[in-house]
C-alpha cells in the first residue's frame, strides 16, 4: 500500500499538468464506488491514471473492474505504468483511442456480465465538448441505480452547459452538483 500512497501523492503534483482531479474529489468517487458496491466501471479520460488508480482501489474491494480510456498515446504510456507499479493492472483495461469509439464499441462481455445494461459506475473527465456525447453513449449502457459523475461543470460551465441543461430535465436521472474544486455533478440513474 506503501508504493500506491507515495505513487497518489506523487501524482498529485502534477494535477496541473495532468489536469487531474483534486484529492478530495478521487477520495469521494472511491468512497461513492465502495459504498454502493459498483463493480462495472468506466472512465472517460484516463490522463496519468491518477483518478484511476482511485477507481481501481475501489473496484478490488468491490470484486470489480475499471475501462479507462485515453486519447493521447503519451498519457496513456504513462498511466498503463503507473497502474502496473500500483499492482492494479488485473483491475484496470486501460484503451487508447478515441472515447466515442470505444464507448459505442463497450460491451457486456468486456465486463463478463450477462446484462445489456451492465455499467455501473461511469467517470466522464475528457473533452468537455464531447460530454453530452458520452452521455448519450453510456446512458444505454448504464443500469438502474447507477451513476455518471461529470467533473469540471463548474470550471468549463461554457463548454458543459448542454449536458447540465439535459440532465435537469431528463426524467430518469437525478442529478446534484458537487462543489469541489472544477465542480463534480452527479447523475444518479432512477429509472
């Protein structure tokens, strides 16, 4: 536990650069994650693997398994080894590509589960411009009881604001604003 501690905090430092969510906010999603015992999950925009080191400590104590997918080649090099030196390599499938692609080509089996609504839990931090877009594409995915967290919908509230408008007034959602440090809003699948 030792190495994945020193590895968050080193990560950490480069929340900037990375655009990382902040510790507070990672902390929460695993909290969230553990106490509803999500295990089909999946990340939309892995960058170092900081949140998704998070997502997989929480899916190996839940039994579960973490998709992240990353665009830029770079990032996606130096997250596949940051979660091998985290040990969570067998947790985490880390695909680079783009996140329409290999959301739309998601399937059941990729979790090994027999339901067509198989996802859980999806974390969305990737092109913002594209949020509504991903909403779009996991909402079939996503069963009854699961959650979309959308980060920076308080920093990117411009670029963001389709997806916030339809969510407030889409019926099978229901939704609460976070106010941590880029603004986390919540979806929780009602019906």
């Amino acid at each position: 536990m030792l190495v994945i501690e020193e590895k968050l905090k080193e990560l950490e430092s480069t929340q900037k650069e990375f655009w990382n969510i902040d510790h507070c906010c990672a902390n929460f999603l695993n909290m969230l994650i553990k106490t509803a015992g999500y295990k089909n999950i999946l990340e939309v925009g892995t960058s170092n693997g900081y949140s998704g080191i998070w997502l997989g400590l929480a899916a190996k104590e839940t039994g579960g398994k973490v998709i992240t997918i990353e665009f830029h080649k770079s990032r996606y090099d130096i997250a596949t080894e940051n979660f091998r030196l985290c040990n969570l390599e067998n947790i985490i499938e880390a695909r680079q590509g783009l996140a329409i692609d290999e959301i739309i080509d998601l399937k059941k089996e990729d979790y090994k589960c027999d339901n067509e609504l198989f996802l859980d839990f999806a974390f969305v931090d990737a092109n913002k411009a594209q949020y509504i877009k991903y909403f779009e594409l996991i909402d079939p995915k996503l069963r009854k009881g699961g959650m979309i967290a959308f980060d920076n919908m308080i920093s990117h509230k411009e670029k963001v604001q389709d997806t916030l408008t339809k969510l407030r007034n889409h019926p099978s959602y229901q939704i609460e604003m976070l106010n941590f440090e880029a603004g986390l809003l919540l979806a929780l699948k009602i019906k």
